[in-house]
C-alpha cells in the first residue's frame, strides 16, 4: 500500500468509553457570555462585523461568541479566516493558530431540531439526564467529536488532530491547501482504487478493533490530503456500547463496498463486513 501509507498502530488505546467524563453543565463559554464584559463585546463587534462572519445568529449566538473569545484568550485561534463549509448542523471556518491553520467547526443550537442525532444518541442509558436539552445535546455531541477524533488517531487511522473544544466549537487541524479544504473521495479521480480500498477497509478494521464505529462512512466522509487518505467527521461515531453499532457498521460496510464496487474493485459490502469482524477483536482489553 506504497500509495496510501498506513500509520503505527502502537501507541493505540485500548477500547474504552469515551463518555465516561462527559461533563454537560456551564463551560466558560456560557460564564463569558453571562459577564459580558466591555473587552468581550468589543470582540463580538470585530467578528459580528466581518464580512466573512455575517451570518444568521442561530450560528453566531452570544455563547459562542464567548466560546470563540475564550480560545483565543487560551491561544488556541489568532485570527479568523472564511467559511470552508456550511451544513444543516454545522459551519467551518479557516483561521490561524501560530504559524499554522486550523479548522473552527461551529455547531448550531436554536436553529437545529436535531433529528438527525437522535439516532446515534438514543439508547444509550449515559444520555438520558440530556433529554430535550439542545444546548446540553451539541456540549455532548462537540466533546464526543473531540474525544472520538483522539480514539481515532491512536488506533492508527488518518483523522484531523483536534486541537481544542469549548461549548459548541471544535477547533482541529485544517485538511486542505491555500486553494481550499480537501478534496472528498467521491469528488476525486481514483487512480489506485485497489489500493485506497485496502486502506479505507483497514481504518474500518482499526476503528472496530478500537472499540467505534463511524456510523456515516462513505466516499463522503473520506478526504485526500498530502496524497493520503484521512476519515473525517466523527461527531455520530459511536462505541461499542451502543445498543445499535452493528447497525450503524453494516451501513458503513455497504456504502463503502458501494462506491469502490464502483470503481471496478471485486468487493460487497457483506465481504467487507465478514472481513472487518473476522480481523477485529473489539473490547476484548475493555
């Protein structure tokens, strides 16, 4: 697999819960906010104003105004680039940590039902205190994000590094170029489809053997950066826990048999399947 170099497996952790010290109760994005003191406004205003930043407040409410000042107070963001995506749940933007650029992923809490979440969240008896509560839902779904990205690159499989959370932010590295984000798999040319196969079949075997399941994979939620393959999107990522994960990696295992079949490569997505769980040992240290 010259093409698409596979990482080191050894530092992986071992299968565990990620929720296990999942705290939904203020941050100090919403404390910020509450004190709305004259530095913060002044902030608020500069961003507010931005043209890259006009947009419906349902994304820019004053806690996350709060959540953006108090990353920029930790260091964690310097200046504030474009909007790289818009989505039903989320908005990402560029900006400048050092000398280095990084994605800031916004989450919306009044505009969003949330349906969509639902599915991934339901069942599971360490999200019941959450019910209706939007705010306490993203605070949940932003910190699995976070916490399932790290799963994911100590089992070894290409991922954004994520950089830093507060309330419904999630800042991590930046996949793309001076040009723009990455390029999705599905809006590429596959020179090599044997071998991209074989790797995205690998990360499907590593997030397994690691105790999670994507729940969304497919050609778009596969990106390629630096000529190599990266998974992204991990926010509905679930664990082995879930009462519904063997669902959600059948799922994963079609649409990406689906789209390689495509391709010209010998595959389904029950192969795909029998081979993941045949070389998979998930929570066998859990």
């Amino acid at each position: 697999m010259a093409e698409y170099g596979l990482l080191d497996t050894d530092e992986a952790d071992a299968p565990g819960d990620e929720w296990e010290e999942l705290d939904v109760s203020d941050t100090e994005a919403d404390r910020v906010a509450r004190a709305q003191d004259r530095e913060f406004d002044e902030f608020r205003k500069r961003i507010k104003d931005a043209d890259q930043f006009k947009v419906e407040a349902s994304v820019f409410d004053d806690a996350t105004y709060g959540a953006l000042y108090k990353l920029v107070q930790d260091g964690h963001i310097d200046a504030f680039g474009g909007p790289v995506s818009t989505g039903k749940e989320a908005n990402v933007y560029t900006a400048l940590a050092g000398d280095r650029e990084v994605a800031v992923k916004v989450y919306r809490i009044n505009a969003s039902d949330f349906t969509d979440m639902r599915g991934y969240l339901e069942g599971d008896p360490r999200l019941e205190e959450l019910g209706g509560n939007k705010k306490a839902v993203v605070t949940a779904w932003v910190k699995r994000e976070f916490a399932n990205l790290k799963r994911a690159r100590a089992a070894g499989v290409r991922a954004p590094e994520p950089v830093a959370v507060e309330r419904n932010v999630l800042v991590m590295e930046f996949l793309g170029t001076e040009t723009g984000r990455a390029k999705r798999l599905g809006e590429v040319h596959v020179e090599n489809p044997e071998t991209a196969f074989e790797v995205v079949r690998e990360y499907l075997r590593r997030l397994y053997d690691a105790g999670l399941v994507h729940g969304d994979l497919s050609e778009y939620n596969v990106v390629v950066h630096d000529s190599e393959l990266y998974v992204i999107d991990l926010g509905q990522a679930v664990t082995v826990h879930h009462p519904n994960h063997e669902d959600f990696l059948e799922r994963d295992c079609e649409n990406v048999a689906a789209f390689f079949a495509r391709q010209g490569v010998d595959t389904s997505g029950d192969e795909l399947l029998a081979y993941v769980r045949e070389h998979a040992e998930p929570g066998e240290d859990d």
